[in-house]
C-alpha cells in the first residue's frame, strides 16, 4: 500500500462489555487491506499461543525503561506490575504505508495519544443501553457479582469523559457497528487536514485562472 496516502489513527475506547474486540477483530477480519490494529509493547511473559510480534512486542524491563527514554511510546503505563505501552514506530511504519491503524485502549491511554497525535480520531463504543451493558457483563458467566458491580462503577467514571470523544458509535449489532465505524473512517479520508497536498495542487492549478481578475 506504498502508493497510498497517509493513515489515519483510529482509538477505540468503551466499557467493558461493550464488545470492543469483538468488534475491532471484525473490522480488521473484514477489511485487512485496510486496517492493521496497533500491537502493544508489554513487559509481562508470553502466554500461550502469544507471539513476538503478533499479539504484543514482548520486552525486558531494561528494555521498556530504554524505549521510555528514547521517547518511543505514544502512551505508557503499568498494570499489576507490568509495563505496557503503544509503539511509536510500528504506529507510524504502517500510516506512512496507508494503512488506517486501530488503536483499542482503555480512556487514559487514549487521551495520551491524542496529545500526542492530534490528528488521531477518538472514536467511543457503547452498548444501546446500561441494562444492556449489565446483561452482557452477565452473559459472560466468568465474573462475581462484586467485579459486576466494579465494572459498572467504572463506566460510571468513564461516562463522564465520553463528550471528549469525536464520536460515539452505538455497538446493537456488530455487522452494523463495524459499517459505522469503516464509514467513520473512511469520511475522515476526505477532510481538508488530511487532503493537504490535494487542496495545494488545485490552488496551484487553477491560478493562471485567476490572472484576469
């Protein structure tokens, strides 16, 4: 895709239950000339079937403190005693190739790479309803009522910061939430900031025009 304008960064945030990886596999499953999702730089051990380069881009703790310092993350941060954060690099590779990179990421990781890519869009998912939210978290059959109720709590926080988002994409069916979401994008394509070299070219052309005026 070498031939292709630029990417555009896409961030994907939501609740938990909300179906964000489903629905991301799927947009990446159903477009793959499209998208490439970013991969995550993490200190913690490969489990099972994880690859070096697939799943995450596994580094030592010496190694993760040195991309630090190299200011090699967009976003860093530490979860039970792991690092993990979002490559700048493989980010910027695949943009410069054309590719259009999904970036799934919880609400503080997001607003970090906003500040450092501006031009990232900042896309929310939600469930058509809190009930909803609840009978999905439920639905899974893997949590205790207080981590239930953890969750909930937790989206009540987030729901407060939902209005710094771009947009905010109802998840009712997946088909129709990942249209709306490659339909999103692919309007992004057409604004001025990302049509500069376009918008040059027709200026330029078009003043031998203008010599009569």
């Amino acid at each position: 895709m070498s031939d292709q304008k630029r990417g555009i960064l896409t961030i994907i945030s939501g609740f938990s239950g909300a179906g964000k990886g489903t629905v991301v596999h799927r947009l990446l499953e159903k477009y793959p000339e499209k998208y490439k999702l970013s991969i995550s730089a993490t200190t913690r051990s490969p489990r099972n079937g994880e690859q070096h380069g697939v799943h995450y881009f596994f580094k030592s703790d010496e190694e993760f403190r040195q991309m630090i310092e190299d200011d090699a993350f967009l976003e860093y941060a530490q979860y039970v005693a792991h690092s993990y954060g979002t490559p700048r690099q493989y980010v910027e590779e695949n943009l410069a190739a054309g590719y259009d990179v999904i970036l799934e990421i919880e609400q503080q990781g997001a607003f970090a790479v906003k500040k450092a890519m501006p031009e990232a869009i900042l896309i929310f998912l939600t469930p058509p309803s809190i009930e909803e939210l609840e009978r999905r978290l439920r639905g899974r059959q893997t949590e205790t009522e207080e981590v239930i109720a953890s969750r909930l709590a937790t989206a009540g926080v987030e729901a407060e910061k939902i209005n710094q988002y771009d947009y905010v994409v109802i998840n009712d069916e997946v088909e129709n939430c990942v249209e709306a979401i490659h339909r999103l994008i692919d309007a992004e394509h057409q604004r001025t900031q990302f049509n500069g070299a376009k918008i040059q070219e027709l200026q330029r052309d078009l003043q031998a025009y203008r010599k009569g005026e």
